[in-house]
C-alpha cells in the first residue's frame, strides 16, 4: 500500500491540543499558518519597541466600532497567525469566547522576518480577505502597505518613509505619521 507522501496539516483544534498537552514548548512564540506550525524568532528590543509603540499608538484613537490587538491570534479559517498588531471589529468584550475570524488592519512589525511577512503572512492576510495589511520594515526603515486582496495576494503595495503619513481605510480621517511606529534615527525629521 505504498504511494506518495502527503502532508499532515493541523488544524487549529489540534494545535491547542499539542500546547494543552504540553507538546510545544509553552515559552515557545508558535503560530499556525495553513495547518504548519512556525516558531517565530526571539523578540528583539527594537522589534519590541516598534509593537508597543505602534499598538499605544492606535489605541489613542479606539472607538467603539474597532480595538486594537497586540500578540494576539486570529482564527482564518485552518491558521491561527498572531500579528504584532492588528485591528478589529468591535469590542474587546465581543472575543471573549472566540478569537476573532476577520480584521480591518493586519500590522506584521518586522527585522529578520520580512521575507517571511512579505510571502507566507501576506499571501495568508490575503487569502483570508483582510482588507489591509502593513509591515513596519524595521531593516528598510520604512512602511510597507498592501491593500485590494484577492485569492493570489494583495494587488496594491506601497512603501512609505518616516517622513511620510499614510491613512487606513478602516479610518480615512486618521493620518499616521510613519515615523511614530518606528523609533527615530540621525537625520530623520518629522
């Protein structure tokens, strides 16, 4: 009964099973992409710096139509990715049994990982529709905005510099100073 190979994929029931039963290392920073399970590498300060700045930074402007999640998961569909930030529906009150299964804003904050948010993340935020999807390049100094989903990947990609602000279209009115999710360096001027 021989044959090729196929691919086991978990779902997401069966990857909290794993952690549940002490499988995965429970220090461990793990999330499921389309049934593969990724450690992601260890959290630098500037990494660090760059999400808290960029969650404080959102959460300024909260109403009760959206909230901000930081290192929290997203439950698409047989992945459950854990953005740096992103912003959802709603309130904070509504996820309380279930992670939610959507976003309006996707932020990946990324140094080492930005091949890995560029191709994996993106081709997963757009599949799953997520209206919007941003990279704070942390290694380009820059900000990376990928809008218009479609099952291949986002069809529009803009790159922005500290100098620059960029809108959201969950919040057209909101103008985001790229500068404010990153932390500034020599020669850099609001």
């Amino acid at each position: 009964m021989g044959g090729v190979p196929r691919r086991y994929a978990f779902t997401p029931e069966q990857f909290h099973r794993l952690a549940a039963a002490g499988i995965l290392p429970p220090d461990a920073r793990l999330e499921l992409v389309e049934g593969d399970i990724y450690e992601m590498p260890p959290e630098g300060p500037e990494h660090a710096m760059a999400r808290l700045r960029t969650a404080r930074y959102f959460a300024r402007y909260e109403t009760d139509r959206w909230h901000v999640r930081a290192e929290a998961p997203l439950r698409l569909g047989d992945s459950e990715p854990v953005p740096d930030v992103c912003i959802v529906a709603g309130m904070l009150e509504d996820y309380a049994t279930a992670h939610p299964t959507s976003a309006l804003l996707v932020i990946e904050i990324a140094d080492t990982s930005v091949a890995y948010d560029r191709t994996v993340k993106a081709q997963l935020y757009a599949r799953a529709g997520i209206p919007e999807y941003w990279i704070v390049n942390l290694a380009e100094r820059r900000l990376e905005v990928y809008r218009n989903p479609t099952p291949t990947g986002y069809q529009a990609v803009h790159f922005y510099t500290p100098n620059e602000t960029v809108q959201p279209q969950f919040e057209p009115t909101l103008r985001v100073q790229v500068s404010e999710l990153l932390l500034q360096t020599a020669g850099e001027c609001d």
